[in-house]
C-alpha cells in the first residue's frame, strides 16, 4: 500500500546570479567580448556606450553627482528593493580592488590584414585541374582528395571510396584504377601527399630527391626496411647492417630528420590556433612588481535609460490591464537581468584582480627574476587561504586565465605546484627540481644520454632525495623521451 509522508530537508542551491558570476569567472579574455555581445544581443535594456553608432544626446541623468531630486523621491516612493538603477545609469567603471586597466584602444583600432591564401585541398585540386584525365579519373582523383586527412594522409581504405564512388558518383570503379590515380596524386605538392602511412610518405619524398646521390640511396633502403631501427635509435643495428660508420650514417640521419611526416600541415591555413590575450600584465618597476588588468576586461556597459524611463512609465500608469502588466513584467525582467549581468562583471574584474595580486606577492621573487629555482610550492588552498575565497573560485581563475611578464606569457595554474623537502628539511617547489633535471639533460653528452638513475644520483647530490620513478614522471611531463630516445651520433 501507497503511503504519503511529508519530510523537511535543507538544500543549498546556487542563485541564477550566483551562477551567472561562475560562468563568467571562467572566461577567458579571449571569449568575454563574444560572451559580451551575446548579452547586448539577448537583452535590448544592456547597452555598451562604446558600440553606439551615434551619441546620444546628454540628459539630465548622465552625472551620478547631479542626480535630479524628483528621480530620487520618485524612487524613493516606489520603495522596491528589487531594483534600483541608479547605480547603472552611468558608464562608470567602479572599482573597489585597486588597480589599473591597460589602455590598448590604439592597438585594438589598428586593423589586422587579411592574408587571401588557397587551403590545403584547394591547392591539390588546383593541381588536379591541370593534368590531362579522363572524366572518371577525375571524378576518382576529387574521392581522394576529398578523403585525405587533414595532415595529408589517406587512411580511408580503398575499398571504401570504391563504395563511395559507386554510391554518390553512379561510377563503377576497380582497384586498380584507384591505385593508378593515388599515385598521380602522390606526385603532387607538397611531397609526400597521399601517403598511407609514414613509411610511404618518407619514400616518397626521398624519391622526389637525387636519385644518384649514394645518402639518399641508403635513407630510401632505411625508411623501408628498418624504420622500426630508425625510429628506436638502434643505431649500432643500422651500421652493422648496412655496412656504415658513424659519419656516414650521421649524414643518412640528418637526410630523414628533414623530411616533412606531416605534408597536409605545410599549409597553416587550415590549422586552427587558439590565439592567447592575456588577462593580465605584470612589470617590473625598479624592483616594484605592478599589476594590471588587460582593459578588454573592464567594458562599458550601462543599462539603457529608454528602458528605464519606460518601466517607470508602465508603473506609473492609473490603470493596468492584463496586456500593460505584462509589459511591466517584461520590462522589469529585462531590466533585471542587465543589472545582474553588470553586478556580474564587474565582481569577475574585482574576483580576477584580488586571485592575481595574491599570486603575485605569493611569487614575488620568480616574477621579479624569471628563475623557475625561486618559485615557491604553491596549492589552490594556499591562495584560497589568502583571499578567503573558495577554492573551486581559485581554480577556476587559474585554470584559463594568462599572465603576460617580462619573461613570457604563462597560464596562472603553471604558477601552482607541489612542495618537496630537501635533506636540510627545507620545502622547494618541484618546478625547481624540473629546472635542474631540464639544465642536466640539456648539458649531457647526446652520444652517451643520462639514463633515469644517473639524474637520480645527481639530484641527491644536490639535496633533492627523491626516487627513481619521480625523476621519470617529472621527466615524462616535460615531455623528454628517455635515454635511448636522446641519442645522437
């Protein structure tokens, strides 16, 4: 049998402000202008001053300092605390951290040319355009194209476009006639185009070189018949079987070092690059580090005093119908929705200034010299701590948010690591030790590389007792191949 009950609980659960502020927070610059006009473009009571076509002219509104007295005491009779507008009349840019913002108006007005280039797959049908064909192996010619990869590979199988040519073209194709144009198309540029694999692409562009020429001879029969030795640095295999000494197989190497593995990425153009603006900017004043905010963070936004003088119209009226209430509801939800928004924005500038300027006294002295041996161990709780603020609020700042300094542009969570103790009992960042372990393979003698358990042993001489197996994972997030990997004749 069903029974009812009735029970309490107590939930907490984030306000639409609440959540408005979180998702702004972790915008990076680069995405707040678009998030911005989305905003400007949903709600017509938001205005940026800086995009208007045409200024308006001033009213009697436009000074926070010379506010009308009747606007106060109507205000003051309508006695709502839901919204109040007087703090958004204007386009001021309160703010209670102190700070400042960079001025790049100049830079931001320049105009960037455009460069008009053909893209990868524009270029090869360019190319297949001028070579005299059939129709059907122009059609076999596009399907192939049309299936590379963007790295200039054909992974599709060739049975597979045979199907698609039957299909989508009506044309009735053999293997044999696909193979006949994959290579027509191999003999286009850039070298290497069109290959099924490495190993093909390596051949084909050693083949488009002198075939006289005995270095190119011996690099054409490693790529095809002991990559794998090759690619391992099994180097004293190689000579032995193919009969060389050091020099000359150093000579053979450096040939295959230098052919393209990826043709389809010699064009830029098709390659997406997630362009980085910093948020911040810090700079070294004889000796005073200064923080500023980039301005692109800091808009002009206002709320629109057509909006206001109409919500107070509607509110004004003697008589409301059903149709006039809604009007009221509408207005004053648009209304309500730009001041959260304003509120919202500015607490994001106010919430990325206090994380920073924190981060920045954390890391004085890295910032002020560049040298990764002064960063000190630093968590997400030890900011949190500081400002008093959540750690998810820290993490969120840090984890898309840039700082541009004398000595690079970095991500603020690149500032973050864990603390290791030395012999002497003193507590150092492991970025330190990443330093050393950096400093002493880029000083080995690549003909004898320095295997895991020799850095291990020259760490501990330097205080640092840490094990094997760390050495290899800071080593691995440095992205430095082992040993074996480094060699060089």
């Amino acid at each position: 049998m069903l029974k009812q009950h009735l029970q309490q609980k107590l939930l907490q659960k984030l306000s639409p402000q609440q959540i408005q502020f979180i998702k702004l927070l972790q915008v990076p610059t680069v995405a707040l202008d678009t998030r911005i006009k989305e905003e400007l473009e949903e709600n017509p009571a938001l205005e940026d001053p800086s995009l208007m076509i045409a200024e308006e002219p001033k009213s009697e509104y436009d000074d926070l300092n010379d506010t009308p007295d009747d606007f106060d005491a109507s205000a003051k009779e309508e006695n709502t605390d839901e919204f109040n507008v007087d703090d958004y009349l204007q386009d001021d840019n309160v703010n209670d951290y102190s700070t400042s913002y960079n001025n790049d108006d100049d830079e931001e007005k320049k105009e960037t040319p455009i460069a008009i280039e053909s893209t990868f797959f524009e270029s090869l049908q360019e190319q297949l355009d001028l070579v005299p064909l059939s129709d059907q192996d122009f059609i076999i010619g596009k399907q192939i194209i049309g299936s590379l990869d963007d790295d200039g590979y054909l992974r599709r199988p060739i049975t597979s476009m045979i199907d698609d040519l039957a299909f989508s073209q009506n044309a009735m194709v053999e293997e044999e006639d696909v193979l006949e144009m994959l290579k027509v198309i191999q003999s286009f540029d850039p070298p290497g185009i069109a290959a099924r694999d490495l190993q093909e692409c390596l051949t084909l562009q050693l083949k488009r070189k002198d075939p006289a020429n005995p270095i190119i001879q011996k690099a054409i029969i490693i790529v095809e018949n002991y990559l794998d030795e090759f690619t391992r640095k099994h180097y004293d295999k190689l000579e032995k079987a193919l009969g060389l000494n050091s020099e000359d197989l150093k000579e053979i190497i450096a040939e295959i070092l230098r052919l393209n593995p990826k043709p389809g990425d010699s064009n830029q153009v098709t390659t997406k690059q997630l362009q980085v603006i910093p948020d911040f900017h810090v700079s070294n004043n004889d000796g005073t580090l200064i923080l500023t905010l980039n301005s692109k963070n800091a808009p002009e936004l206002r709320v629109s005093r057509s909006y206001i003088d109409m919500f107070d119209h509607y509110d004004k009226a003697a008589q409301k119908d059903k149709k006039l209430k809604e009007a009221v509801q509408f207005v004053k939800q648009k209304l309500d929705s730009a001041k959260w928004f304003i509120d919202a924005i500015k607490q994001r500038q106010q919430t990325l200034l206090k994380t920073m300027n924190a981060i920045m006294q954390y890391q004085y002295e890295y910032l002020l010299t560049g040298d990764e041996r002064k960063m000190r161990p630093m968590i997400l709780k030890d900011i949190a701590d500081k400002i008093d603020m959540d750690i998810s609020t820290v993490s969120r700042v840090a984890n898309s948010k840039y700082v541009q300094t004398e000595f690079g542009t970095f991500l603020l969570k690149s500032f973050f690591s864990e603390a290791i103790q030395t012999e002497s009992g003193e507590e150092v960042s492991n970025k330190e030790v990443k330093k050393i372990l950096e400093d002493c393979i880029g000083n080995e003698d690549k003909r004898k590389p320095l295997a895991d358990e020799k850095l291990t042993e020259i760490l501990k001489e330097q205080g640092y007792n840490i094990a094997r197996r760390t050495v290899a994972k800071y080593r691995e997030q440095m992205n430095i191949p082992v040993a074996r990997l480094r060699k060089e004749l």
